[in-house]
C-alpha cells in the first residue's frame, strides 16, 4: 500500500495499424495494482490475445499484483436498474426500504426488496410499490411505473381514461383522447366531467347526461 498503478477503461481513435485482434468482448473495468514480494521463480509463458493480435507473453519475475475495483455506489443512480444502493456499506443490493438503503434505481421497493414496478401487484418507479387496484383513482393498470389505464374499463366508476401520453383516470369527458365514462354519463356535449347517471338531471350511461321529463298529460 498505495497501489503503485491504476488501470482504467479509455477509448482509443486512429490506431495505426488497425489492432488485428477485433474488439474486446467486455468492459475492461478498473483495476489497481500494488508491489509485491514473491520468490524468484520463472512463471511459465503465457498464450495471449487481445485487440492487438495474438502471440506469446514470456512473464520474468512478479513485480505488481492488480485487484479489480470493488464497486462503491453513493445513491440509487449509481446501482444497475432493479437495485438499491446500501449507503453503509456503498454496495448495491437487492434489498430496500429502511434507512441503510437509497430509493431503488427505477423500479420500486415492496416486501422489502426491489420489484419490477410493472405489474399491478408492485407498480412504481423509485419508491414504495403502489397497489394497483379498482379503488385505485389513477387506474388499475400500471403503465410505464405508475398506476393508470388503458381502457375505461381499467379506472373507477365515473371516470375516464385520459390515453394521451400519461394513461391516467380522470373525470374529464367528452374531450379530446380521452374513452367514454366508465358507467355514468358525461354532463356536457364537449369538454364535460362524469357524472353518476342515477338522477334525472343527469342520466344515462357513457354517453352524454340526458334529462328525464314526466310524460305530457293526455289530452
């Protein structure tokens, strides 16, 4: 200790010749070397190919031993998707949810580890999975991680499902991108909101309110 060399991936342009050995099939990552003792043997030589070409590698005497870089992650942004970064110890863990853990990093955290967050049962993005359900005002489908719709069908009675980028419920209707109420019916021609549909100044099904006159006496 101190390592003695640091060895980091680098991008390269205008290599002359072209390396003859194609590209390299996985990150090369980071690697810190240290100084070593070791008995004065003669390791044996060494096949070798790289990007460079191929050849034979005739090792002398072990002067560095290189380590990989052990990862060390400060917040969720740091950690592979679906993980959470463990602050205590910088490392990132499927676990989540208590105080030692950041928010997961793109998915959402239920039963205490990071889900998916695409499914109705664990939908969300970063935080606490949310239930999607029939009671659920956004929708009881979850949609790009968060709980929405698709149809009508996917939000609460009297509402509407507004399929303009968001896919979220909503009461408006009678507008533009935007499905049939989902029972009730719609208080205006344009630009309306749902409404129960089960009085007379506001009845009907989906479609527009209608109003319910008593019948003209017989003459």
């Amino acid at each position: 200790m101190p390592a003695k060399l640091l060895c980091v991936e680098t991008a390269k342009t205008n290599v002359q010749p072209s390396p003859r050995g194609g590209s390299p099939a996985n990150p090369a990552g980071r690697f810190a070397c240290y100084s070593v003792k070791c008995p004065k043997i003669i390791p044996p030589t060494v096949a070798w190919l790289d990007q460079f070409g191929a050849g034979t590698l005739t090792p002398r005497t072990t002067k560095l031993l290189c380590a990989p870089e052990v990862p060390f992650c400060r917040g969720a942004g740091d950690c592979p998707i679906g993980t959470a970064c463990n602050t205590t110890t910088g490392q990132c863990e499927s676990a989540c949810g208590d105080a030692s853990h950041s928010i997961c990093h793109g998915d959402c955290c239920g039963d205490g580890t990071c889900q998916p967050g695409t499914v109705a049962s664990a939908c969300g993005s970063g935080g606490a999975c949310a239930v999607c359900d029939a009671t659920n005002q956004s929708g009881s489908a979850c949609v790009s991680g968060h709980c929405g719709c698709t149809s009508g069908g996917d939000c609460p009675a009297g509402r509407t499902c507004l399929l303009a980028g968001i896919y979220i419920c909503t009461t408006a209707c009678n507008a533009p991108n935007v499905t049939p109420c989902n029972g009730g019916c719609c208080s205006a021609a344009l630009n309306g909101t749902c409404q129960p549909g089960t009085a007379d100044t506001a009845c009907g099904n989906g479609g527009r309110a209608w109003t319910a006159r008593a019948p003209l006496p017989a003459a």
